[in-house]
DNA sequence: GTCTATATCCTGATAGAC
DNA sequence: GTCTATCAGGATATAGAC
C-alpha cells in the first residue's frame, strides 16, 4: 500500500491517514478534531491539509480499503463453482475473519459507521449488499440439508456475520494467529459450543 | 419508568432522555448536539438544560440503564444454585438476549461507548466485570464437559456475547417475538448452524 | 511540506425575563 | 417550563509566507 519513502522529513497521505484511523478508532470519529491528527503526527493542522482535503476524504479512504477486502472476499468465492453452498459460506467466514484481522483498523472504523454523511451512507449500502448475498447463501445451503431448517436465512445470517464482526472490539494481532482464530470462529458458529458427538 | 403526565405543555427528564438516546443512536453522541435534542422536541437547548445538568448526565443515565439491566441478568443467573454451568450460561444467554431487546436504545448506547470519559470509562469497566463472569461460566461449563474443550474460555465467552450483543444492529421489536429470538440465538450459540444428528 | 494567522461557524453551558 | 441573549472555547477549513 505504501511506497517505500525515501528519505527525510515530512509525511505521506499514508502516514495521515494511519494515525486519523487510529485516533478515529480510539475516540470516534466525530470525537478526534483534525489538530487532534495534527498533533498525533507531530505537525500542525494545516499541514494535514497539505495531504488530505478534509476529514471526510480520511473517513472515506480508510473504509473503503475495508468494504474492498469485504467485496475481493465475496468474490472469492462466488468464483467456487464447484462448492456447495455450505462450502461457500464456510469459506466467506473464513476469508472474512482473515480480512477482518489484517485490516483491523479500516474494518473497525466501518463498522461503527452510522449513515451521517453521504461518505457513511454509501458504505452502509454496500454492506447491506454484503449481507443479503450472505442470506441468499445460507438460504442455498438451508435448501442442502447443510444448515438447520429451523432457523431464518436473514436472522441466521445476521447473527453469524455479528460473531465476525464483534472481532474487532477485541482482536488483536498478539493476541494469537488469525487462521487459529478463523478455524475456531467456524467450528463455533457451524458445530456450537457444545461437543459434537462423534 | 414515567408517571402519567397530567396535562398540558411541556416536557419531563424522561421525554428528554428518550428524545437524546434516540438522537444518540441514530448519529453518534458526539455528533449529536444538546440543539439537535432540543429541536426533536420542538423546545431550544435552554429548555434542555432545565431538565438536565448536561450531556454527559444524559449518557450516564441512558448506560446506567442498560448495565443494570446486564447486572440484574447476572444476578438472577448467580441464583441457579442447583443447576449446571451449562444450564447457567444458557440462562445468561437467554435473559440477556431479552435485556437487550427490552431495553434496546438503552444498550445499543452502551454497546457503542469507547471510554471517552469518565462516565464512559467506568461504563466499560462494569462490562468488563460481566464479560470476566461469563468466561468463568464458560470454563465451568468445560470443567463438567458439557462445552467442548478445544476452544478458549475467553474466546469463546467474547465470541458467545459479541453474536448476542450483534442483535442491537438490525433488532426491532416489531421484526418478532423477543423470546423466540433468544431460543434461535441459543440454538445457534450452542449447537451451532450445522443440523445436529438426534 | 510545514508554518502562522485568520475566517466562519457551531459547541456546551449560563443568566435572567416571562 | 420555555424563552432570548450571550459567553468562551473549539471546530473545519483557507491564505499565503518560508
């Protein structure tokens, strides 16, 4: 993502947009002022408008970059023609917890999105996208005989994407290898907490 | 929670409260100003500040709700003194679920609250407590086998709670029957999307 | 690429009349 | 219980020098 710098002082759009992310992500978004950014970088405000034309182009940029890991997931595995729909799903939580921990901080961010500004709005959109492809494939896989009948497709989907997504109120990179994690997040959302008998 | 209004003009703390934590879930607290609550009732902000010390009571009030709610969940769960710890976290699982949809705004508050305060910072800690107290139930639960093994305590709590709590993003209490939505995300927390085998 | 200085507006909150 | 008027501070954003 980043160009390697070369050499001395100064910032990139990059760098900017890194450290709004994280102040973003500490104190909200509407709670961090653009000297707040400013000052996290060592520079003055109105340096952050040398590289970036508003706060809004910082909120939007970072959850793009998360919707796009979100989207190449999905694509992924519409691309699985062979897979059957549980499959399919099993493999979109699996991508997904991997996007969600190497983009913690843009999928963190856009996921706390409201709808209060046009940027907002068209993320809520596009994930709303996301979701009802998610319920057209449990759907698919309820009609398998794979995934409980007893259950609604959208409630289903919901609550599975919701134990994805609370992640990031808590993952860290540290905090243990995010395939160990995607492995255990699947066992739990297909197989429960409770021991399968085998 | 309010006493019959007897006639005539003018508001009460209640009808503040609920005009703000509507406000503060629909755009973010920061992003909601004491003239955005005022002008939702038809009053200015100097009428609000008859009724109310500040913004930051109106939040405290509004989590100070929801945590009681959790605590009383708790405490109720603490009770089960003949039951399994299997049957303990069940029965946490389900009172909670019926919390959050009973008091949804109030939670859905709190659920968003990043310790940007003091108020916030002691709302967080009080979740912390309750998070502690269900990944003890989680362990207890694999001390009797009744919740299989391979998966962290602490994981597993968050993972449990962060499916529950997911419902204060898409629940409305005209979308069905509270207490059936706390049998289906039971169902799904502990046997999983898979169909169990009788 | 960063700075100082400034414009303009909105914020939470208070005083005091009706 | 609501109003008008006001305050001090902080917000986003811009202009122009270095």
């Amino acid at each position: 993502m980043t160009l390697p710098r070369r050499g001395r002082p100064g910032h990139d759009l990059d760098a900017v947009l890194a450290a709004a992310v994280t102040l973003f992500n500490a104190r909200g978004y509407d709670a961090t002022s653009m000297d707040d950014v400013a000052r996290s970088l060592g520079i003055t405000k109105s340096s952050v408008y040398h590289h970036v034309r508003g706060k809004q182009e910082l909120l939007r940029t970072a959850i793009g970059h998360a919707l796009d890991g979100l989207d190449d997931a999905m694509t992924q595995v519409r691309g699985l023609a062979d897979a059957t729909a549980l499959e399919r799903l099993e493999t979109l939580v699996r991508l997904s917890v991997l996007v969600l921990t190497s983009r913690l901080p843009y999928v963190t961010l856009l996921l706390r999105v409201r709808g209060n500004s046009a940027v907002e709005l068209d993320a809520l959109q596009r994930r709303r996208a996301f979701d009802h492809e998610v319920t057209a494939l449990v759907k698919a896989a309820q009609a398998e005989g794979s995934i409980r009948p007893d259950v609604d497709p959208a409630t289903a989907a919901r609550l599975l994407f919701g134990m994805v997504n609370s992640l990031v109120e808590w993952y860290s990179p540290d905090r243990g290898n995010a395939g160990e994690l995607a492995t255990t997040v699947t066992a739990l959302a297909f197989d429960g907490l409770r021991p399968r008998s085998p």
